[in-house]
C-alpha cells in the first residue's frame, strides 16, 4: 500500500535547519528497503497560488488556501506492507526532520 506522509512544520516554532544531512541519510535508507516512491520539500506557503475553476471562470488567489501557524512543509510517497510500517518509519522520519508527520493511506 502507498501512503503519503506530510511534514508539518509551524511558523511560530519551525523545526531545526540543519537537519538535511540526516534526511539525505534517511532518504537513502528509504531507497536501500524499498520503501520510497517520491519526496520533495515545498517552498514557502507566500509561493501558494489557489485555483477555483468551479464556477463561470477560473479564480487565482495568491497566497496558501488556509492561513495557518502550522503548513505542509514537504512530503514523501511510502510503499510499504502495512499501516504499522508506514508509521514505525513515521515515527523515525519525525525525529530525523525535527517535525510533525501525517501518514494518510491512499485509496
């Protein structure tokens, strides 16, 4: 099963900057077991633009579609056997990048 893991971070107290070689280290041992689909950070949420294309025109608002003190700072894709996996390696991605993880199957 795949799921997809977001890395919170909070604007009021962001997680350590010096965490990219830890990740990098984490990330290869990802690869080596076969865990990893895809990952990549996201650039601040002052980079968002919302589009609602539900309606006569499509509408572009700058800016995150939720203000927030807490924001998807980046994300992994996960294979792995079971929910359990996926959130054993949670738990080790949390420390290792020094924030908050949602794990969320996908269906």
């Amino acid at each position: 099963m795949q799921y997809l893991v977001s890395v919170i971070d909070d604007k009021s107290n962001p997680g350590s900057t010096d965490r990219q070689p830890a990740i990098s280290a984490f990330n290869e041992r990802l690869i080596a077991e076969g865990y990893w689909v895809f990952a990549g950070g996201l650039a601040d949420t002052d980079a968002a633009t919302v589009i609602d294309n539900r309606g006569e025109q499509a509408v572009f608002s700058d800016g995150p579609f939720l203000e927030s003190k807490e924001y998807l700072a980046g994300v992994w894709v996960w294979e792995a056997p079971d929910l359990d996996v996926a959130l054993k390696l949670a738990a080790e991605a949390s420390k290792v990048c020094d924030r908050k993880i949602e794990v969320r199957p996908f269906q």
